[in-house]
C-alpha cells in the first residue's frame, strides 16, 4: 500500500513539473513576441513640404475668352477672271502694299489704252477749238463742247485705269498670310477668296463680367490669360469697357490686348482671363497641389513634432488632416482664408499615402523636368552605277563550249565534272523498260483505287 501511494506521489510531481516547465516556456516566448512588436516601428513615407507663407497677391475677377486677331480679312477679287499670277508663299509675312496675286488683266488693259488714247485726242480737239476762237474762227458753244468731250475722256480714263487696278490683289496691311484656297488658272468670281491676312500683335482678347463689378472696371487695368492645362500666363490691359450692360446675361462686355511679337498666341484659342481690379494685402498662401480636394470640403496635411526621440537624438515627425477654407487662386498658389497659420509646415507632395499620426520624413524637391530631344534618321539612299559602254554586252556574251573547254584555268573544273559523271549509276535497258511499264500501268491503278473508293 506503501508502494502504491509512492509511485502515486511520483507521478504527480512528474506531472507537475512538466507543466511547470510547460507554463515557463509559454510565458518565455509571449515575452519575447512583445518585446519584438515593440521593436517594430511603422516605416515612414517621404514627402516634400513647405511653410504657410503670408504675401500680397492680386484682387482677380475670373473669366473666359476666346482671343481674336486685331484685324483678319479675306483678300478676294472685286472683278471676275481668271487667276494668272500668285506671288506669295503660304504663311509668309506680308507688308501693306505688297502685290498677293494678278487676275488676267488684257481686256481691261486694253481698254484703258484706249481711253487714253480718245483722251489725246479729245484734248488736242480742245487746245485747236480754243486756237481758233482766239482767232474768231469758232464759237463759244463750240470750245465748251470740245471741253465737254476732253473732260468725259478723262473720267473715262480714271475709271479704266481702276478697273485695271483692280486686277492686281496688294495687301491692304501689314500681316500673316494663311493657306491659300485657289491655283493658277482657276476662274475667279467676284467675291472668291484667295488667302486670308492676319494681324496678330497685338491679340485681343472679349470676355464678360458680372454687371456688379461695372463700378471697379476701367481701362489700363492688368489681366491675366492663361490656356487651359498649361502654366505659362500672359498679361495684358484693359483697352475698352462696354458702356451697355446684356439685358439677358445681365453681363458687361470688355476688350483687353496682349503684345504678341512672336506670335505665340492663336487667334481663336479658348483661355482663362483673371480681371485684377486691385491687391489683396497679407494673405496666406500655399501652393495649389498642396490641397486634398473633396466633395464638400478641402484639406491639407500639416507636420507635427513627437516628443519620442529617435536612436539618433531626432525628433520623429508625423502629420495630421486639417480642414481649411480656400479663397482665390492665383496662377499656382491658393489663398487660405482659415485652418491655418502662418509658419506652419504642409506637406505639397506625397499627401496621397498619408493619414492622421503617420511618420514621415522630408525629402528635398528634385526637379524631373527634361528637355525632350528629337533624332533625325535619315532614309538611306541605294547608288546605282550605271555600267559603262560595252561592258552589258561581255556581260550577256555566253562563253562557248569550245572556249570553255580550252582555257587552261577550267582543267580542273572539266576533270571534276568528269568524275562526278562517271560516279552516276546509269540504269540498264531492263529497268528502262520496267520503269516505263510501271508508269503507264499508274493511270489505270488509280483509276480503279478510285472506283472502290466510291
């Protein structure tokens, strides 16, 4: 019995043991695991950043336009015929009085000729009528006749001469040319176009604002212009301010331009216009790209310092989403209105993968802008050589057998074909025989191959 409870004592106490130590080694490892996510930091995401700066910005009225030329006109034919000269390259620069084309011109031609000629004639009629009534061999009625007849001569010639000029197309002002529409020998009627002329410096530029600004507008006031989906601005003035207001858009008309020398703007293009009727002082300001904009509201991500210092003695920095109230945009820059202070650091780019109490660490700005570079390659030309006299002749002569034969470079090749003729097995009179037998026996073989086939 003795035996029996110490054999029970030991196995208890082995057991025990075993899930002492077993507890032990749980504990160990759950220790460990938590020592090691504590370890483990949240890796920090780069961005770039800047400082909520305060600055005067312009006091903009926004607007759209479309720009037109200062002046565009069709050069067209005011008499009909046909199209005998055209002295101008499309697009080229043309001067006010430069002749574009000439329309036949030899019907009128000659009947300017001829009233000029009838003008002679008529005013030395007229200079003898007048000798003669010095002379009293004519009467008043005369001498106003022949006057009568010299002065008709001469409008006719005027309106000849006209007539004759109108033939001749000259560039009514300084400008560009665009594509021209009709070829030589085309027959032209009156009122046909023939190319078109711009001028284009300045540009100008219509756009409309709200009648509740009628009161700031005046003339020589900058604005602004810009394409859409490019940065680059252009400035200009107010030259005119529409006196009428719409009765239906409830808007008033005004007209601006831009110096355009090197004719960077297109008549014709759509753009943005900025009206600056005045300044806007100390206003904060952050770059455009620094915005998260939603459907209801804008936000920014601004830094924030950690009071937990880093192995290298540096303060851990992370950000936090502030709401803000934007006001005016201006080319690349926003106003903010409230949200912000000045000093405050945002972060500009790499806000997409961010959120509340994310580490981050700030990256200098490297611009990536490159200069695109075009190659040329060009198409290779094949040279053909023209053979010289007598040499397609030797070409296209065959050497004959007895020639080839003879000449004493061919001795090997001769030999060489020789052998090789004489290493063909050459086929007897029986397997001729049989070989002809069995040719005309396939015919029928198929033949029959076909019908059981069938």
């Amino acid at each position: 019995m003795q035996i029996c409870n110490m054999h029970m004592c030991r196995r208890w106490f082995v057991s025990f043991c075993c899930l002492f130590i077993t507890f032990s080694c749980w504990l160990s490892l759950g220790c460990s695991n938590a020592n090691n996510q504590e370890n483990i930091s949240i890796p920090s995401i780069a961005v770039t950043t800047t400082k909520v700066k305060t600055q005067s910005i312009p006091q903009l009225i926004p607007s759209v336009g479309t720009l037109r030329a200062n002046q565009i006109s069709t050069i067209a034919p005011e008499l009909p015929g046909r199209l005998m000269e055209i002295r101008f390259s499309d697009g080229q620069n043309a001067s006010e009085g430069d002749v574009l084309a000439v329309i036949d011109n030899r019907t009128e031609l000659a009947t300017y000729q001829a009233a000029v000629a009838a003008y002679k004639e008529n005013e030395w009629k007229y200079q003898q009528t007048r000798e003669l009534y010095k002379a009293q061999a004519a009467t008043d009625y005369e001498v106003t006749q022949a006057r009568f007849m010299r002065d008709r001569s001469a409008s006719l010639v005027k309106e000849a001469r006209e007539r004759l000029d109108k033939l001749t197309i000259v560039a009514p002002y300084d400008g560009r040319l665009s594509i021209r529409v009709p070829d030589i020998g085309d027959y032209l009627s009156e009122g046909s176009p023939i190319v078109d002329i711009v001028d284009d410096d300045p540009m100008l530029v219509d756009y409309y604002l709200s009648e509740k600004y009628i009161d700031l507008l005046k003339t020589e006031q900058p604005i602004f212009i810009q394409f859409p989906n490019e940065n680059k601005t252009f400035q200009g003035k107010v030259d005119a301010v529409n006196p009428l207001i719409d009765q239906l858009s409830r808007s008033v008309k005004v007209r601006a331009s831009f110096a355009n020398p090197n004719h960077e703007l297109a008549s014709g293009r759509f753009v943005t216009v900025n009206h600056q009727i005045g300044i806007l002082q100390n206003k904060m300001v952050i770059p455009q790209e620094a915005v998260a904009l939603n459907t209801n509201e804008a936000n920014v991500y601004v830094i924030k310092q950690s009071n937990e210092q880093q192995s290298d003695s540096s303060t851990q920095q992370f950000v936090e989403i502030r709401a803000i109230r934007l006001g005016q945009f201006f080319r690349n820059l926003v106003v903010v209105e409230e949200g912000l202070q000045p000093g405050e650091e945002i972060v500009v780019t790499g806000w997409d993968k961010l959120r509340d109490d994310v580490p981050v660490h700030v990256v200098p700005t490297i611009s990536t802008e490159q200069t695109p570079t075009t190659t040329w390659i060009e198409p290779r030309v094949s040279s053909f050589v023209e053979p010289e006299s007598g040499k397609e002749e030797i070409l296209n002569e065959s050497p004959s057998e007895e020639n080839y034969e003879q000449s004493p470079d061919n001795e090997g090749l001769i030999k060489q074909n020789n052998s090789a003729s004489e290493d063909i097995i050459q086929p007897t009179p029986n397997e001729l025989d049989n070989a002809s037998i069995n040719k005309s026996k396939e015919p029928t073989q198929n033949i029959q191959q076909e019908k059981i086939e069938r």
